[in-house]
C-alpha cells in the first residue's frame, strides 16, 4: 500500500499544503496574503473584484467575494483554466518560499490528499478526496497538482 499525505487544517501536520495556509505570493505586481485569494481573483477579468479579493484579511473572506460575484466569473470552475490558474498559484507559493519546495521534496513518493471526509457527502471531491470504507474516493486534483510540482522540481534537481 502506498504511503498516503492527507492534509485538512493549516494548523495541522502537512497544513502548509492548503490554500487557506499564509504563505504570502506576489502575482501581477501585487501582494497576495494566500494561494486561495490570488486562485479565487484569477477567475475574473474585473479588476475591482479582483482587488476586493486581495484586499481581504482571510482566505475564507476572499473565496466568499469570489462567490458573491460568481456571475461574473469568467473561468469555470474545476475546468482546464481552473486547474491551470491552480497550478500556477501552486508554482508562485513554491517560488515565495524555498522551504516549501523542500517540504514537498521530502514527502518522497507518497500520495498526497486534500483530505475532505469531514465535509458534507460529496464536497470537494473535485479538489480532495474523502476517506470512505477504506478507500479514497474523489478526484483529488490539488493533491495531484502537488505531486506534478514534486516531480517537476525532482527532474530540476530540487527546490
């Protein structure tokens, strides 16, 4: 059986792995306080909702403005753009914080898990995975996208 990372709260073993973790990025010349904020702005072309994304304290606060103007948004969610604006996210964190880098090279080859089993029945199963009846069920792209930026930086020589 293959070795398993689930991560859940930032607080929490692996925690630094979620969006909602402060690790500051900078993206378009701006400050951005989370991964989450700068993934929830990169889905709008208004620049006022995006500033009023990166203008919030929280993360939770600035996926919540994200949600109220989800009218507007201009990539769909969980689509190829989705993933792509994640990826990058992801890349900036890696950049902003070499320390990272070597955290996610030290987590060797282990299967990482966005883990959602705590959340109602089939939430965020997109993003994570919930443990159920023994197996992982969900399309886990976060922890996936964190094992593609893994090999990218094994095949680079490290972080």
């Amino acid at each position: 059986m293959e070795p398993i990372i689930a991560f859940t709260k930032v607080a929490l073993p692996f925690g630094w792995l979620g969006n909602m973790a402060p690790y500051p990025v900078t993206y378009g010349g701006n400050a951005w306080r989370t991964t989450e904020a700068l993934f929830q702005a990169l889905r709008f072309e208004d620049k006022s909702i995006r500033e009023a994304i990166r203008q919030e304290k929280s993360p939770m606060a600035a996926k919540m403005v994200a949600k109220r103007h989800k009218s507007q948004m201009v990539v769909v969610p969980m689509g190829a753009a989705d993933l792509d604006n994640m990826r990058r996210a992801l890349r900036l964190k890696l950049q902003a914080h070499p320390a990272l880098g070597r955290q996610l090279l030290a987590t060797g080859g282990a299967r990482i898990v966005e883990d959602c089993s705590r959340r109602p029945h089939g939430s965020g199963l997109f993003w994570g995975a919930a443990l159920r009846e023994g197996r992982w069920v969900g399309e886990n792209w976060l922890g996936r996208l964190w094992e593609e930026l893994r090999a990218s930086l094994r095949e680079s020589g490290g972080a």
